[in-house]
C-alpha cells in the first residue's frame, strides 16, 4: 500500500512539474508571438546582408508569413524556457540520486544548455552569413534576380541551428559515455585521427559545399573534442561514488587519513 502512494505521489509531481514547464512555454510563447516580427527580423539578418541592395526576401504563400512566424515564436520560447524545463526535470529526479550522481547530473545539465546555445550562436554569427553569401555569389553570376521566400529560409535556418546546437554537444556526450564506463579518456585521445576525418565529414553534409563553411564546423568540433576529454576526466573524478574512491573515501573520512589497520596487527 505504501509502495502504491508513493508511486501515486511521483506521478502527481511529475504531472505538476509538466504543467509548471508547459506553463512558462505558452506564456512565453505569447509574448514571443507579439514580438514575432522583431524576432524574425533578427534571425533575418544574415539574410538581408548576404541579398543584393535594394531587393528585400518575400513570402510566396500568403499563409506563410503566419505559419512561419508562429513556429518562430513557439522555438524560441522553448528556447527562452530551457532552463525553467531543466530545472523541474533537476528537482524531480534529484531526491532519488545519490550525491555523487548529482555532482555528475547537475553540471551535466548545465553543459548541455550551455552547449547548445553556443552551437545556435555560432551559426548564426558565421555560418548562416557565410552560406548565403556563398550562395547568392553563385546567383548572381546567371544575371537574374534574386527572390528568397522567408519561409525556405526559416526551413534552412532551423536545419542549420538543428545540426549545429547537436554537434556542439560533443563535450556532454563524451562526458556520458567516460561516467557510464563505455570508454575512457586515453580511448578518447587515442581516437582523435578518426574523430579528425570523422568531423570533416560532418562538416561535409552539415554545411553548404564550400571549404570556409566545412572549415567552420570541423575546426570548432576538433576543439570541443578536445575539451570533453578534459572536462570528462575532471567530472569523472569529482563524481566518483566512495567504493569506487577507494578505501577511506567515504562521506566521513578525513584527507589524507589511512584506514585503520590495527585489526591487522598481531599480538604484541
């Protein structure tokens, strides 16, 4: 019976954290929609650097301006809200962890936001200019104008954000896969000739067909490779459970004290 009202009162948190989480989407959401033309505008902006002067993007569905700066309005608040959703997913599963688990859970979470938000930051500050310079160079040597429906745009503006913000979660996964025990740092390091090929690969589909744009992903993955394997073995050792620390490692033990050995020695 106990076991019963203990997993009714789980359930009865979780639904409360996601009405709690939901709740702070739609609102943001709202407001996001208000300003959703000055958003749009924003994120339109490597665009309307890349076009030629005096000619402006369009839309070529009449429903497409609504569509798209609705589903702009929803990402970003999902966006703007991350942190409010991680941190009821932190409290609802923290009591149930151990404290080395939540050394290692915590800045888990933390890095994956972290990471996130840099890969979107990084493409839209040097890949989206990029690619569409790149693009409309090509344009421009046909003679013929240059229409760009906002609404392609935003298409390709997600995928790009999409790929970039998961490729920079290279440091979290490798922080995973070191703490679960699937590899080790020297494993890592060892792996960096496939990882260099690897990235240059990733870069190839990932980015439009030219050098700069594929050198612009690879080179930043290259560095965070290197930086998860550092931050994997700092974590890994800041969360070890007190078996795995070895003897008089436990909550209580002092630095640098041995364990006792007195029921070793034999009579005198």
């Amino acid at each position: 019976m106990a076991q019963e009202e203990s997993f009714v009162s789980h359930l009865v948190e979780l639904r409360d954290r996601l009405i709690r989480s939901l709740a702070v989407v739609l609102v943001l959401f709202g407001v996001c929609f208000w300003f959703s033309g000055e958003i749009m505008r924003f994120l339109s902006e490597p665009l309307y650097q890349a076009l030629p002067p005096g000619t402006k993007p369009v839309f070529i569905d009449q429903a497409g301006a609504f569509f798209t700066l609705t589903k702009v309005s929803f990402l970003t608040a999902v966006l703007l809200s991350l942190p409010w959703i991680m941190y009821q997913a932190w409290a609802f599963v923290a009591p149930g962890l151990y404290e080395h688990e939540k050394k290692f859970a915590f800045p888990l979470i933390v890095s994956s936001i972290f990471f996130l938000v840099v890969g979107i930051g990084f493409a839209y500050l040097f890949v989206l200019p990029a690619a569409y310079k790149f693009f409309f160079a090509f344009a421009s040597r046909t003679g013929a104008d240059v229409m760009q429906d906002l609404q392609k745009y935003w298409d390709f503006t997600l995928a790009i954000f999409f790929g970039f913000g998961l490729t920079f979660e290279v440091p979290v996964a490798e922080m995973l896969l070191v703490k679960l025990g699937m590899v080790s740092t020297q494993q890592l390091r060892e792996a960096r000739r496939y990882v260099i090929v690897g990235a240059f690969v990733v870069a190839a589909v990932l980015t439009p067909p030219d050098v700069l744009s594929q050198f612009m992903l690879a080179v930043p993955l290259l560095l965070l490779y290197e930086l998860g394997i550092f931050l994997a073995g700092f974590v890994k050792a800041r969360s070890q459970a007190p078996e795995e620390a070895g003897p008089g490692a436990g909550p209580d033990a002092k630095p640098g004290a041995a364990p006792d050995a007195a029921g070793d020695r034999g009579p005198d």
